[in-house]
C-alpha cells in the first residue's frame, strides 16, 4: 500500500458556450503549469480522470463534482502515472511506469494507492475498467514474452486470460456483467475478440480492427482500416457490425467510447487534415464538435448523462482538456 501524493490546487475554468442548442455549456480544464491535459475517463456523477504533463513527468488527476475540485496524484516515485477509468465510488485505475515498465494501480477515494503486476509476468498494464472497479489489461509473460489478457476484480485477484489461436493479445474493456473485449496481435494483423462472463471466446472483424470500448448491453466499439482510411464501428453482442465514416469525405473516423445509451464519440480527420470530435446517436445521427478556439479537438469519453470529455490544441499549440454537456 501506498498513500498517494496529492494536492488540491487552484486552476481556471473558462466556460465556452460551444453549440447553438440551449443550455450546452463546456468548461475548459487547465491545470498551471501543464504542457499538456489528457481526460480519459469520467463517471455518472461528472468525475473526470486523467493525466498531464509537467517537464516530462506525468501526473494522474480528478476533477469535478461535488465541489468543482482538482485533485492531483502520482504513484510515488516514479515518472508516469496514467489514469485510465473512474468508477461511480471515486476508484481511479490505471498504470504508472518509470521508463517503460509499466505496472497497475488503484486509487481508492480517500487516496490510498495499491500497485500490482501480473504474478508470472512483467509489463502489466492496465487498459480498462467497470463501474464495479474490475479491471482489465494486457501483460508480458515471462515464460513465452508473449502479451496476454488479464482481469481483476475489486479484492485484487488477478486472473490470467489465454485467447484460443492467438498469439498475443489485450483486453480492452470489461462491463459491469463482466463481458470482456480485447483484440489479438499477429504479424501484420490486428483482430477483436470479445469473451462471455461464462469463458467462451468470439473472434470478429478483418485484420486492423481495434477495440477501444463497450457497454453493458455488450457492444464494442473501435475502429478499421480495411480498404485504406481508418472508420469507425459498432458491433452489436449479436455480432452484427455496422460501420461508417464521418461525413463529407473524411479521410479518418476512429471511435473510443461508447455509453449505456448507444452514443459513441470519438474523432474524425477531414479532408484538410484537421481532427474534429464528434457524437453520433444509436440513430446514426453524426454531429461534429469542436470547442472554441481549437485547432485540434478528439472527444474521449461520454458517460450515461452524456457528458462528454476530451482535448484540443489551440491554435499556439496548447493542449487542454474539456468536460461538459454540448
């Protein structure tokens, strides 16, 4: 066990007013002193997680409700602190590293941190988690060097996965029934699979497909690229996959999360090379979405309120974060 390193600090939040329907209000999350803020995660009361840069050094942070706080921590004594997801209690999990060996964390709310690694491997780094703190990842196995699945629950139990055929392989995302997503990596191929609660395996999609989400109702997220321009998809827990690009002849569409109620964001590149965010309903209603005054805008998270989180750079190269409802 380990307490963590934290500090309540003042910070600025610009209010931006960022579309013309009623009520959207977005703040601007900046933190002094950060090159760069990076939201990964948030939970149904507003908490956003995440990480910035300061000298090269990469802190962990909470932000939000119920007092409009910032709250920043490292694992102590190393270099990199990467929050992936928060939970509805306030649990923060994610990787730390000091070079590039990662490991895994948990922050408990009042602060605690509790690191862990995989019992026969090293570089264990943490992908995902529910809303119940089960966790998932991939780590490297000692005695073949090859990645492998894993997830963990609450107590810590550690559970080593084994993908059928595959020869390395992450999970991504596991929901709150415990069904986990992941994808498996080969000589020039990347594929999902998605795992049932019960331990059975299914492979699905070509040979670039990504994973990067899923929701209770089991459908997965991510994006392709098989024909050249990466697109976004949306797979079903029938499988049924439906795919599709961002309008107006984007030249790329990757999606990266996806909530409770079928609405996924993400970012798509346009013809001049520019990244927008963007929402897109269970519908297919597609609406794009940039804060002002950026230049560079990709939406990471949105949770079951639709409260979206993300980044964008602003035209003197600043990198913030944002959270908000458009």
């Amino acid at each position: 066990m380990h307490r963590a390193i934290h500090t309540a600090i003042a910070f600025a939040l610009a209010s931006l007013c960022l579309c013309a329907s009623a009520g959207a209000e977005v703040v601007t999350i900046k933190i002094p002193h950060a090159r760069a803020i990076y939201p990964t995660g948030l939970n149904d009361k507003g908490q956003v997680t995440g990480y910035y840069d300061v000298d090269r050094t990469y802190y962990g942070f909470i932000w939000g409700p119920p007092h409009g706080a910032l709250v920043t921590f490292r694992v102590p004594g190393v270099e990199y602190t990467y929050p992936r997801a928060i939970s509805p209690a306030g649990v923060v999990t994610g990787s730390y590293s000091t070079g590039r060996v990662p490991e895994g964390f948990v922050r408990a709310a009042d602060g605690t941190i509790t690191t862990f690694r995989a019992p026969d491997g090293r570089l264990t780094d943490v992908l995902g988690a529910n809303k119940k703190g089960w966790s998932v990842g991939g780590y490297l196995d000692k005695r073949d060097t090859q990645s492998h699945p894993f997830f963990r629950d609450p107590s810590g139990v550690f559970t080593e996965l084994t993908v059928p055929g595959a020869t390395s392989s992450a999970a991504v995302a596991i929901n709150r029934w415990r069904t986990i997503a992941g994808q498996t990596y080969g000589p020039g191929a990347i594929s999902g699979f998605v795992r049932s609660a019960h331990g059975a395996f299914t492979m699905f999609g070509d040979d670039s497909t990504r994973v990067t989400g899923m929701n209770d109702a089991g459908t997965i997220v991510g994006w392709m690229r098989p024909n050249g321009p990466e697109i976004g998809y949306v797979r079903t827990s029938d499988g049924t996959i439906t795919t599709f690009a961002a309008p107006n002849g984007a030249i790329n569409t990757q999606v990266l999360a996806i909530n409770n109620t079928g609405t996924v964001v993400g970012w798509f590149e346009d013809s001049s090379n520019t990244m927008h965010g963007f929402i897109r309903t269970a519908d297919g209603t597609f609406t794009s979405f940039d804060p002002e005054g950026s230049v560079s805008t990709s939406i990471t998270a949105i949770n079951d309120n639709g409260v979206i989180v993300g980044m964008y750079k602003d035209q003197n190269d600043h990198f913030y974060g944002f959270a908000g409802t458009p």
